[in-house]
C-alpha cells in the first residue's frame, strides 16, 4: 500500500495565504435584493447588494449569532435611531430582532431600544469585494492600510476579449461542487495529458497519448502555454464532419494565480471570422474548505450564436466534468501537495503543474505564522 504524504504545515500555510487572495462567491447577476449565503476557506459569509455596493459580511448577527442571509435588504425608510428622520441608506436587517447593518457593518437601528444610542461594539466585519467577469469576489484579508487598503497577494483575474465583446456570445455554465481542493480543480483543468484516457473520443485517443511539445510563460503574475491539440470534430466547436481529426492550434491556457484559468482555443475560420473562430472558458474556482471546492465557469464562443445552441454547448461540458469529477474527487490527498517532493513528476507533460505548484509554495511561504 502507498503511503498518502501531505505536508501538513505547508498546506495549513497556503490555507492562510490564500486568505490575502481575492476569490469568488457568487455571479453578480445572484446578488440582487436579497442576501445571499456563502462559504469560502471554512467561514461562513453574506453577500448583499446595498444600493449600488456589494457588500460581504460574517454570516453571524453579532447580538445573537444569528445568520444574516435570513435577514433581508430595507431601502433605508425607516425612523433614525435617534427619532431624526430616517436612516437614509439601504441596510441588511436581521431576521431575529431587526438589527439594521448598513454597508460598512455597523449597526444603525436596534428596534427594541429606539431612540438610545448603540453600542460602538454593534458592528461586524466588512471584508473587501470587487465585481469582475460577472462574478462578486470576496478578499479575507486586507493590506497593510487596512480595509481601506484591500491589496491583494495578486490581482483581480481580468477577462479577455470574450467578455462583453460584439462577436462573442458569453454563457454560465452551471456551478459546481467537487469534493477536492480548489488548487486540485484548477491543476486538473491545466492537465492536458490525461484527455486520452479520461475524455476518449471526446477531447483525445487513447492510441495517441504522446503529450504536444510546450513551452511555458510565467510573469509571476500568470502561467500560460500554447498547444497543439488533435481532437475529433464537434458540432459544438462548429465543426462540419463530426468525428473526423482536427488540429485545435493554438489552444492557449493561461493560469491566472491563484485559482483562475482562461482557455482560448483557435477554430476552423468562417467568412466573417477569416482568422479562426475562438471557443473560450473561464474557470475560477473558490475554495470551500482545503477540502472542498466550487467552480465558476463562463463558456464564449463566436460561432453559432443563436441562443438555441447553447443547451448544446453546455450539455458538452457536462459530459467532460461528469468524466472529470470522479477522477479529482478520487486523488489523495485531497489537497495539492505544494512540496513537490511529495509527488512524482514526469517533466514535459506536468511542466505547468511543476510551476503551478512552485508558484503556490512561494505563495504559502508569504503566510503569516499561526
């Protein structure tokens, strides 16, 4: 029986490293008028939409451990503590005893004592969020300045041409849970020699199992390579003999740490796409837990743009993650091993993970002691 290594210490570092990185919770389009509930590195959060902010809070009334998402959002008319006027901005108001909360955390109105001052102790924490790519995403951690500082271990993923761009159609798809870490997901999306044997017929050949030739690109910032990949044509990448070879090239990966991915793959041209057409996705992963992670995805496209082909489209990536899931849900330790001694590594096809996981262990280094 192999042993399972884990660097305990290292994981528990990058754990908390990864609080100083900004990560998504929810699509923008969820959090509307009503608080929503999240989870991400083992706390329990609300995500509001106050006016025109977005504001994230510890799920937890501070008067009496109450959640928050089962409060809802006042428009900010009701009487001022003090009797003069109105509150005049939108609050979360908790559902237990109507304690209003106002976007910065602080409590502005406790029903039960109108008109006595509050407590400057009746407040939560506000952490930092920030909309991009559709997405609210939520940084644990501030700067140095403080909240008024929200820096982060790396910056905000940023979309491609695909997003919003004319040309492209952008669609969701379906969120997702897997039972393994968020840096697990991410290294699986990233490995490409595995699509013979778990994706066959679909993204590989299984009497082809030779990995493409890859150099890769890291900024410190960002880890992408180009490829060459041969896979059977799809009506779903627009293609016009289903089944026969095509050659994807470039298919371009780019890694955006700490747990983001942009795939852009070239297609076959069109009359008005001379150049080649693009299929896009977009992963962002949040970690849950060490253990567990949730998976944001945008699938582009800029073929078949009618609306009746994305059930197509999105039926496709469910059929690669149907295929996927079991594979990384069954990998231990559930964690990945930031010391790359605990696993073995064939260079060539795991040159992205190698550097991916270098990148993480440098990121664990910068972890403040427990």
């Amino acid at each position: 029986m192999t042993d399972i290594h884990l660097d305990v210490a290292g994981e528990a570092r990058l754990h908390r490293a990864l609080r100083r990185c900004w990560h998504p919770v929810a699509r923008s389009s969820e959090v509307a008028d009503k608080p929503v509930p999240v989870s991400l590195l083992d706390e329990r959060l609300v995500v509001v939409r106050l006016g025109n902010e977005i504001a994230c809070f510890p799920d937890l009334c501070v008067h009496r451990g109450t959640a928050l998402s089962l409060g809802w959002v006042d428009a900010g008319d009701q009487p001022a503590p003090d009797g003069s006027g109105t509150v005049g901005e939108p609050c979360l108001v908790c559902a237990y005893h109507g304690w209003s909360y106002d976007r910065r955390g602080v409590v502005r109105r406790i029903p039960a004592v109108h008109g006595r001052s509050i407590p400057n102790r009746a407040r939560v924490t506000r952490y930092a969020t920030a909309e991009a790519a559709g997405l609210v995403w939520v940084l644990l951690e501030p700067g140095p300045g403080g909240w008024e500082d929200p820096s982060a271990a790396y910056p905000l993923p940023q979309a491609g041409s695909w997003w919003e761009q004319p040309g492209y159609r952008t669609i969701p798809i379906e969120t997702y849970d897997w039972a393994c870490s968020a840096a697990r997901r991410v290294e699986n999306f990233v490995d490409f020699s595995h699509f013979p044997w778990v994706h066959p017929d679909v993204l590989g050949d299984r009497s082809k199992p030779l990995s493409p030739e890859h150099e890769i690109r890291d900024d410190g910032v960002t880890i992408s390579f180009d490829i060459s990949l041969e896979e059977p044509q799809a009506s779903v990448k627009g293609d016009v003999a289903p089944g026969e070879k095509v050659q994807r090239e470039p298919t371009t990966y780019t890694l955006h740490m700490p747990l983001s991915v942009t795939l852009d793959q070239q297609l076959r041209p069109s009359p008005d796409r001379p150049d080649g057409n693009h299929f896009v996705l977009f992963l962002a992963c949040a970690p849950l837990s060490s253990k567990r992670c949730r998976s944001f995805t945008w699938n582009a496209r800029t073929y078949r743009l009618e609306p009746e082909n994305d059930a197509e489209l999105a039926a496709f990536q469910s059929l690669i993650l149907d295929q996927d899931r079991p594979i990384a849900e069954s990998q231990r330790p559930e964690e990945l091993p930031v010391d790359l001694s605990q696993e073995l590594h064939i260079a060539g096809p795991d040159k992205a993970s190698i550097a991916y996981r270098r990148r993480l262990a440098e990121l664990a280094a910068t972890a403040s002691p427990e």
